[in-house]
C-alpha cells in the first residue's frame, strides 16, 4: 500500500488540477490494488443522484458520466451520506450493471 502512496504522491504533488489529481487517484489506487475496476462520482443530494467522473475499469465497459439514484441503493449511499468510510464489490456485476441502465 506505501508503494502506491507514493506512486500516487508523486504523479500528483505538482498539480493543480482537480480533475487530473483524480483521475490519477482512481487509475493508481486501481492498479495498485489489482482490481478490475475503481472509480470516483459526485453525489447531489438535492436531486438525489450520483454520477461516476472518474474510473479505472480496462476490462468492462465504461461508466463514466453514468448517474444512478441514490434511493435505489441505501445500502451503499446511507452510509457514504453519513460521511462513513465504504467500499464495496458486487458479486454479480451483470445485474448490477444492467440495473443502472433499465
């Protein structure tokens, strides 16, 4: 984990731009942690959504710009609107995936 600290440390320290900085966070913190696929949304809680900006994901399909509601999902966003620490895999990325789209 120091590693990719470093590595993220590094590739960000002489930036200025948001977007970049976390992009890099996604991509290194995807990488360095061997994972299929990581990203970063922003939440809007007044319309109640949140939409992935920035991803690392070289074998599924992009998700970038996609929004999902957050009611349809309380056991992921109650706990991130609360300001908790969360991660999460889902088991069976098809359904999931499918349902954001219909």
């Amino acid at each position: 984990f120091e590693t990719t600290l470093k590595r993220i440390t590094d590739k960000v320290r002489d930036s200025l731009d948001e977007a970049q900085i976390l992009q890099t966070v996604v991509q290194e913190l995807g990488t360095g942690m061997g994972v299929n696929s990581c990203n970063a949304a922003i939440y809007d809680q007044e319309a109640g959504t949140s939409t992935i900006c920035y991803e690392y994901n070289p074998p599924i399909v992009p998700l970038q710009g996609l929004q999902s509601r957050l009611a349809n999902y309380p056991e992921i966003y109650n706990q991130l609107l609360a300001g908790e620490c969360f991660q999460f895999c889902f088991l069976c990325w098809s359904e999931f995936f499918f349902s954001l789209l219909f």
